[in-house]
C-alpha cells in the first residue's frame, strides 16, 4: 500500500509503532463484556419473564420499546462523549478533557429529568394504545413506571463510562457491571417469582432488579471519576472560555452522532410497536431475538468502537495517513474475526432454543429455529459498515454518517416494516430479513466515503 523506499526513518518508525490488533483487543474486550452485561438486563429479563406467559413477555417487549427510547438518546450523546473525549485525551490537553466531562455529564443529566417527565406524562397513555388488551397494558405500565430508576441511573452511568473508554481505560466500567450483574440476576429472580418468601411482581419485578443493579453500578462509577480524574475540577478555564460555550460546542459536536442513534433507536422501536400488531408467536419470538441480536453482536460492534477511539486518539495526536491505514487495516482483519465468533454464537443459540424457551408455545421456538439465516447473513455487512461509520465519526465527519442511516431507516426499514406487517401480514421470518437489506443499502455509501481518505486529513482539536 505504501512504498518504503519513499518514507524517510521517521516515517518507518511511526508506521512500525502504530497499534496492533491486540492494542484494539486490549482495549475492546473490557467494552464487550461491559456491553452484553448492559443489554443482557433486557435478554436476563425475558427469559426470567418466560414462564409467566406470552402475555408478560409481550408486556416487557411493549415497555421495553418506550423505556428503551429514552435509554437510547442517553446512549447517543454518551456515544458521542466517548468519541471527543477520546480527541481531548489523544491531544493531552487538561482543559479540553474538563470541558467535555463536565458538559457530557450535563447533558446526560439533563436527558435523563426530561425522559423521566415524558414517561409519567404520556407514557400510560401510550402503552394503552399500542397494547392488544387491558392486562398486557397493565403489566407494561407496571414495568415502565420502576424502569424509571434505571433510566437516571444510566444518565449518569453512561456519561462516566464514556469517559473512561475514551481515554483508554474500559476495565473500570466492566467492574461497575460486574458487581451489578449478581444484584441484577438474585433481586429479578426473586421478585419476579416471589423466591425465598418474597413477594412476586411478576413483570414488574424485572424493572425491580434492574433499578437496584444499576444504582450500585452508578454509585461505583462515580466514585471512581471522582478518585481518578477529581484533579480535573481544579483545572481553570473552559475549552471556549466558558462553560456556557463549552456545552454549546460539545453540543453542536454531539448532535449529529446523538441524532444517528436517536433514529435508529426510534426506529427501532417504532418497529417493535409495529410487531405488536402480529400474531402472538410471531411478536414473541421478535421480543426474544431483539436482545439476543443486541447482545451477541456487540462482540463485533465493540471492536468497532474501539477502532473508532483509536482513529480518534490518533488523529489528535497528528498521526501520519500510513499509520492510520496501517492501524485501519489491521482493525479490519479483527472485525472479520469478531463477526464470525457472532455467528457461532446464533448457532449455539439456534440449538438451544428448546432448552432455553421450554416455557414458549412450539409456533414461537420454531420461529425463533427459523431465524438462523438471516442472523448468520447479517454479520459481515453490518460489521464492516459499523468500521467504516466508527472511523469518519472518530474523523468529525458526522453529519455524512448521520444522513446516512437516517435514510437507510426511515426512508426503507420503518416504511417497509409497516408495509410487510400491517399490508401484506408476512412471517416473521421476512419481517427480520429487513435488516439485511438495510445493511446491503448502507454499503457502498460508507465505504466509497472511507476510501476517499478525507477523514486522514480532519483536525480534532478544539
């Protein structure tokens, strides 16, 4: 790709120094674990909920779709904090990482108060209409009034452990989901099934659970940004002279990467109250293969974040083209690996399905056997485009980004959800294979995008 005969020995050097596969490792598997521990509370939750029925499933599938919005805008601007403040940490400048801590977590605050608002206001109201009957509508609403406490604590969780993975160290918030994942898995357990002479909320219980593991969680967090990084608050000034403008800035920075996922998290969503329409079985088994989709695959999609943090580090610190295409070729060949190790796992989990899903009518576990395919198909295309998209948000090329999925969402998923759903009343087999086709639509745009190479040549100070 580049001819040595033409670098000068600085130049050898540095490209010789550029990170390694295993630095990605180093960096992504703390990450990838932390990440199957936070969606796993949904995937832990359904199949604790199982026995109870198809009906309690639909109720947490139904509340789960609402509260998971919300989650999902504290997730995008958290998203976005991760990748700034790894610019801030890769041009060492102390004023630069407080500006973008203290306006992350502002934010992040502030989101979580008006998505708390927006449930007890409207939410009530909203699961009634989506809801197929009175006692699912009863059940959700149980789930998503405790599901609130979650909902805080991540607001604040979030925009720590982003924090921490922008400068490098993703060990500390994996500690933070260790020691919540028991708590998590005990209190669910019991208050879900009335264990050990408690008693049973059903459905409810689940948020129960999850409320306090994540509140051990986020007072673990915080103690640590307060032991590690507290000399930050007697750092003096603001990135843009005041905090006010700091905000500002991390805002505009923000937003697009915040609205990218703010879509696809809408999207989402707006596709899982459109399930809700079909048969039972059929909305059972996308209740149940929207967790594991999300969990297993961040396997692959930590690993391109993790890229997308050292694309950001790196492009603070100045680093040359040839080592940015070293780096980015090696992180591919490892993206590679991580969507097979995806894979194996759908197989494991096609195999077991019976034995995980006893409780489920056989209509719902043969659906979820009939899935395989597509989750097999789905795993290259969407690993290599989440490379390209994690590199040009590391770049600053945000807005391309944006424009992208939000099209490839509204303009073709949601549509044609709607359409094979409430029109054509399609399997939910055909109704999955949609995201293999939003994949394939989003593929030549992003890649065409990172070929070009603008991205090398972006500054990310300030």
């Amino acid at each position: 790709m580049f001819k040595r005969a033409e670098m000068s020995a600085g130049d050898l050097a540095a490209l010789k120094a550029a990170p390694k596969a295993s630095d990605i490792f180093k960096l992504a598997w703390p990450m990838t674990i932390k990440a199957v521990f936070l969606h796993g509370t949904v995937l832990l939750d359904g199949w604790l909920v199982s026995p109870l029925g198809e009906e309690a499933l639909a109720a947490m599938g139904l509340a789960g779709a609402l509260g998971g919005i919300i989650l999902g805008v504290i997730f995008a601007f958290s998203h976005a904090l991760q990748i700034r403040t790894a610019q801030a940490f890769g041009t060492g400048d102390p004023v630069y990482r407080k500006s973008v801590l203290a306006s992350g977590l502002t934010i992040g605050l502030a989101i979580g108060v008006i998505g708390i608002c927006a449930i007890f206001l409207f939410g009530q109201a909203a699961l009634g209409t989506f809801a197929t009957s009175e006692e699912i509508a009863q059940q959700a609403w149980a789930y998503l009034a405790i599901f609130s406490l979650v909902i805080i604590g991540e607001s604040i969780g979030q925009s720590v452990s982003s924090h921490f993975n922008g400068c490098g160290r993703t060990k500390i918030p994996l500690i933070g989901y260790c020691l919540s994942v028991p708590i998590n898995v005990i209190c669910s357990y019991t208050l879900i099934h009335g264990a050990f002479g408690a008693p049973a909320f059903g459905v409810a219980g689940a948020a129960m659970g999850s409320a306090l593991a994540i509140m051990v969680q986020t007072i673990f967090l915080a103690s640590q940004v307060i032991r590690k990084d507290g000399y930050l608050r007697n750092v003096l000034g603001w990135q843009r002279e005041t905090f006010q403008k700091s905000i500002k800035r991390h805002f505009e920075f923000s937003l697009p990467i915040a609205a990218t996922f703010v879509s696809a998290t809408f999207a989402g969503h707006t596709c899982m109250l459109i399930y809700a329409k079909m048969a039972l079985p059929d909305f059972a088994a996308m209740t149940l293969i929207a967790p594991w989709n999300m969990v297993a695959g961040q396997i692959s999609m930590q690993w391109t974040q993790a890229t997308g943090i050292m694309v950001a580090q790196l492009l603070g610190k100045g680093a040359s083209e040839p080592v940015l295409d070293r780096f980015l070729s090696r992180a591919w060949r490892g993206a590679m690996i991580a969507a097979g190790c995806v894979a194996i796992i759908f197989i494991g989990m096609n195999l077991s399905v019976d034995m995980l899903y006893p409780d489920l009518l056989s209509e719902t576990r043969m659906t979820l056997i009939g899935f395989l395919p597509i989750l097999l198909i789905i795993q290259v295309p969407r690993t290599t485009n989440a490379i390209c998209g994690n590199t040009l948000r590391a770049s600053g090329d945000t807005v391309y980004v944006m424009k992208l999925f939000i099209w490839a969402q509204w303009g073709f998923r949601v549509p044609a959800t709607a359409i094979v759903v409430l029109y054509f009343d399609l399997s939910a087999f055909w109704v999955l294979s949609l995201l293999v086709w939003e994949e394939l639509i989003k593929f030549y745009p992003f890649h065409q995008r990172l070929w070009r190479g603008d991205w090398k040549r972006r500054s990310v100070a300030g």
